[in-house]
DNA sequence: TGGCCTTTGAAGCTT
DNA sequence: AAGCTTCAAAGGCCA
C-alpha cells in the first residue's frame, strides 16, 4: 500500500493529487515577495495570471499534470469581485484591476505592516501568523524564510486572528519533523513534557497552548478545531458545548481492539475516547448531527395519538438515527483551518469567494504542507470507519428529500 | 427560511 | 474503468 513518505500518505490518491501540484507549489513558494502580506497575494495574483497565461510558460508536465481547466473559471472570479464590491461598495478603485478577481491584492492597508505604536498591522499579523500555521513543527521554520518574523515574535502582541488551535491541528496525528510522516511515532516513554524531536524539556505549558500563539481565553474554542473533538486540549474543548450538555457523543461507538490501538498509538492517553463510549472531554463527534436538528420538524410536536403507530415508529427510527456526516477530505481540513485567517486578511466573509482563495492557496501549497492534510484526512477516514463501521457515504445521500436537479432527471436514476 | 454559491476530495452510482 | 453526482464546511446573499 502507498504511503506518502512511507509515513501512511493518502492511499487514496492523495499522491497522485501531491505530484500534481508539486511544481505549481513549488514555483509559487519562491514567488517574489514571501514573507509579507503583498507577497502572499500576490502569489495568488500569479497564479491567477499564470492559470490563465501559463500554458505555455509552465512546464510542459505541468500543463500535462494539471486538470483541464474548469470551463467556469472566469465567473468565479467574477463572483469573487463581486463579493468584494458588495462589501466595499467604495472601493471605486478597484475597478479596472487587471485582477478584479482578486481585490484583496490591492488592499491597501497590506502595505503597512506596522501600526503607529509599533504593532504589526493586523493584516500583517494575521498574514504572518497564516504564513506559520504549523510553526510549532521545530522544522517548519527551517522551510520558510529564515529573515523573516515568526509568529513567535508576534506573541507579544494581541492577534487579531488567534491561532485555531492551541495545538496543531496535525499535532495528535502526524509527526512533526523533517519526517514527519514517518510513520514512526513518538516514542511513548517520551513525556509530553520532553519535546521528541530536540529532547529538551519544554518549558511547562499551561493547558498546552501554543507556545507560539498565545490565546487569550476568551478565544480559545472560538474557531473550531478541524479534529476537535479529538482534541480536547485539556479541558477547552473546540467545540461548544450547550447549556443542556450532551446526548451520548458516540451512539454507534465501539471500540475495537484495532481501534482502540489506533487510537492509543496515536493519540495521547487524555485523547483516548474511554471504551464506554464518552468522550473524555464529553466533546461529541462533529461528524453526528441531531437529525432532529436539520430535518423535518421533531414529531415531539404532534400528538402521537394523531400518528398512527408504523409512521411514528418510523420517524423515530429516524430520530434515533444520527446524521453521521461524511469525514473531511484534506482540502476540507485545511479550509477549516485557514478560513479564519483569510477572513481576516481580505476582510471577505462570503463563503464562496473565500473558497476560491483557499482552493488557490490549497494549490500553492507545498508539496509537504498538502501532504500533512491528505495524511489527516486519513486518519479521519480511518478513524470514522472505525467509529461507525457500518456508515456510508450514501446514507447521506439525499436524506433530506430534496432532489437536486430533479427536473432534469439528474437523480431520478438514483434509487435508494 | 431554505437553497445557492464556491472550493477540493472521497465515495457511490451509472454506463 | 471512466464519468457523473452528492456531500462534507462556511456564511453571505437572494427569492
């Protein structure tokens, strides 16, 4: 079986997706300007250029490796500045940008990175901390511009845009090192306190937040953790919890010996789910929805003597089924993760438009950083199947009985 | 209020 | 096997 690095790559094809892109990624990390908000965008200012100019620039294996371009290209960047003029209905100047696409490019404020009193600017900052997501890997640092700040020396100051996660989001996952995705873990007589790649003590860590993005309590939680619920980070769980607690986080929950050692080899024994079922942190698993949350109406409201007996057994079955959602694929993982900081860096909050600076900056992303996703995204998988063995994709197929495209016979094929 | 938009990837189904 | 479809997340927008 395929590993990416031998360290458990997506067998799936993620590789096949990490060659693809592996030459776009690599270019667009040398782009002009790394290590400052303009250099960033502008790497999406590039490609966007070299999408449209590149077929004959590019190498001719990348041409070949790439996907055919999608036929909708140009109206996702027209949508995307139309998001932006919506939200900037005097931007005038905008207007006329040969990458109208991008708007964001040409914020002005990205080109001051400092504040009067001396603080990065928070489109600075929250560039800068973008740039070093996955800081805390001891050799992460070694792949970027050594010149250039680490968020490290941003902690002095309040961000704008807090880290997500006071632990990476891989960290229980994959190793971090320049074989981080070997699959060797860290040795177990290892104390957490001893980092495993240097050997030395860490300095004691509250709560083990980040040493490099400090977060303020009242941040903590705010923005989810792609694995949350698999990171209770010691008592600040990402994911809230409500006022009247939680139904039981795993109702199809069993865990197996293969399961119980998949989780134990790879997740610290406070992330170990106990075998009775409960998360430690009582955090349900964010692939279960309430089905009574987004379907029909609870049938609570309707006299059961109004229901004969075969319907109202029938809805209860289907309230008593959880939504079990799909796992998130490696592109969803990192949208996730990143959706925040570019939020906050172009000031978009539409979703779509958002999706298409991150579905950019996924492609520009190194060869190793997609990899890290692709790797989480499998653990996810394997772990979701572990968790609900008997969950397919299809039971969420059209459960909410609309039918896309229906008119035009599109599912009318479909029979389940 | 519910569906659309927009992205990539996984999975299921059809041909 | 190839191609198509659906669904994952997210939040503003629109009918």
């Amino acid at each position: 079986m395929p590993q990416l690095n031998s360290g458990g790559g997506d067998e799936l094809g993620a590789n096949d997706e990490l060659i693809r892109f592996k030459d776009e990624g690599e270019q667009e990390e040398k782009s002009p300007g790394e290590g400052s908000a303009e250099g960033d965008l502008a790497d999406v200012k590039s490609s966007l250029v070299n999408e449209s100019e590149n077929h004959s620039s590019d190498s001719d294996s990348e041409v070949e490796r790439r996907p055919p371009p999608r036929e909708s290209f140009e109206k996702p960047r027209d949508y995307l500045s139309e998001a932006f003029r919506r939200q900037h209905p005097d931007a005038a100047f905008f207007k006329g940008s040969p990458y109208a696409g991008y708007p964001f490019l040409m914020i002005p404020d990205l080109g001051g990175h400092y504040l009067p009193n001396g603080a990065l600017s928070p489109s600075a900052r929250t560039y800068l901390q973008m740039k070093w997501p996955l800081l805390d890997a001891p050799s992460t640092a070694g792949l970027k511009d050594a010149r250039s700040p680490s968020p490290a020396h941003l902690s002095n100051k309040v961000p704008v845009v807090q880290h997500p996660h006071h632990m990476h989001p891989l960290t229980p996952l994959i190793t971090y090192s320049n074989d981080r995705f070997s699959p060797v873990t860290p040795p177990g007589h290892l104390s957490p306190e001893i980092d495993p790649k240097t050997g030395i003590p860490r300095p004691p860590h509250p709560s083990e937040l980040s040493p490099y993005y400090p977060l303020s309590p009242g941040a903590v939680g705010q923005i989810p953790h792609p694995l949350g619920w698999l990171v209770p980070q010691q008592g600040q769980p990402m994911y809230s919890i409500p006022p009247g607690g939680f139904r039981h986080p795993y109702p199809a929950l069993a865990m197996n010996a293969s399961m119980s050692s998949l989780v134990s080899s790879r997740f610290s024994p406070h992330m170990v789910p106990p075998h009775h079922g409960l998360h430690t942190s009582g955090i349900p698993h964010p692939a279960i929805v309430s089905p009574v949350v987004k379907q029909e109406p609870s049938s609570g409201n309707l006299s059961p003597n109004l229901n004969s007996k075969s319907s109202m057994s029938v809805k209860k079955e289907e309230e008593k089924k959880p939504h079990i959602k799909k796992p998130l694929n490696a592109f969803m993982l990192y949208m996730k993760e990143m959706r925040a900081k570019v939020v906050a860096e172009c000031t978009l909050k539409e979703s779509a438009a958002i999706n298409q600076i991150l579905g950019r900056r996924w492609h520009s992303l190194s060869r190793e950083e997609q990899a890290k996703y692709y790797e989480l995204a499998r653990k996810e998988r394997q772990l979701h199947s572990q968790l609900y063995p008997t969950w397919s994709a299809r039971d969420n197929y059209d459960r909410s009985g609309r039918n896309k495209g229906s008119c035009t016979g599109q599912k009318d094929h479909v029979k389940w």
